[in-house]
C-alpha cells in the first residue's frame, strides 16, 4: 500500500514538472512533439525506475562520502543503454531527441530521486518512486507536446487535423515552449489550490 501511495505522488502530488519544477531544460526544448515527448519520457523512466532499483540494492554498500559519484555511475550505466537501443532501433527519434538523451546522467530528477529516496528505502519503495516520477515526468511532457504540435502543426503524431487551421509557429519555438509550461503551471497551482481547500 505504500508503495501505490509512492507511486501516485510522483504522478500527482509531487509531479516532477508540475510541482517540483525539475528537468525543464529537457521538458521545453523537445515537446515540439508527441513522439519527441513520448520518447523522452520513456527513456528518462526507464533511467529512473532501474537506478532507483540499482541504488536501492546497493545502498548499504555505498561510503557515505562518495555517494554521488557512485550514484551518477549507476544513472550514466542506464543512460549508455537507452542510448545505445536508440541508436539501434530507432535513429530517427535518437536524433529528434539529440543531445537531450546523453544530458539524462545529469538530470536533476533522476539523481534527485536516487539521492532523496531509493539511497534511504528499500526497493519496493525505490521502484514505486521511479516508476511514478518517470510516469509523471512522461504524462507532463506528453500534455505539453501535444498542445505545441496541435496548436504548432496542426497535426497530432505526425497526422493533419483539421484543413484550413492555420497553425501558429511560434508553438513549436521556444517562445511557445514557455508560454505553454507557464499557462500549464498556472492552471496546475489552481487546481492544487481548489483540492487543498477542500482537504
């Protein structure tokens, strides 16, 4: 039960976009679509979920003096594998995604939640936080590029809406990328608000 309780946290309560705010670089500059956004969020929790497992297990191992750099050993082993399958499997988002892949080993949520959780729980706990930061982290960057690619392209995965729309091109630049994360963050903290007036 506890471990749902994690999970959910990390979709909701403490969504790493929307509530603790981290890993914005990534977040804005590739949810110019739904596949960049997808592919992101799937590698990004498939970092999480397995450092958080991997930092668990070894928890008890690890000097407290030298932790960081053995954690961002660990988180730099599973980013080498998301993109080495990448490369592989599929090159076209790989290069969709650029240099925003290899940038995971130092994202501050990965490394935030070995650090603050999976190095003090055990690892049904740690898997239940990687999964639901990863699944958060995932659903924000989903939400935001489907906006920027409707509202950008007119189109949504690549196929065209609706004939006649004429998109607004500032969606899918940088502009766009702020100007939606801030009506976003805006309409989240309102929509906490309402909740915690009611609790």
């Amino acid at each position: 039960m506890k471990s749902l309780h994690v999970f959910i946290n990390g979709i909701w309560k403490r969504n790493p976009v929307f509530v603790l705010l981290l890993g914005l670089c990534p977040t804005l500059a590739v949810s110019t679509s739904v596949t960049n956004a997808l592919g992101m969020g799937a590698a990004a929790t498939f970092v999480l979920v397995f450092s958080n497992l991997l930092v668990s297990l070894i928890r008890g191992f690890i000097p407290r003096k030298i932790r960081i750099p053995c954690f961002i050993v660990v988180i730099a082993t599973f980013v080498t594998l998301v993109e080495l399958f990448l490369e592989a499997y599929l090159p076209d988002l790989n290069k969709s995604l650029g240099i925003f892949v290899p940038l995971i080993v130092v994202n501050c949520i990965i490394l935030g939640r070995a650090e603050a959780h999976a190095s003090r729980n055990p690892v049904g706990s740690s898997l239940a936080d990687g999964l639901g930061m990863g699944v958060g982290f995932t659903l924000a960057l989903l939400l935001l590029g489907a906006i920027r690619e409707v509202l950008g392209g007119n189109s949504l995965c690549g196929y065209q809406l609706c004939p006649g729309f004429r998109p607004a091109l500032i969606m899918i630049l940088p502009p766009g990328a702020f100007l939606t994360i801030g009506l976003l963050l805006g309409l989240f903290r309102l929509k906490q608000g309402k909740r915690d007036e009611r609790s």
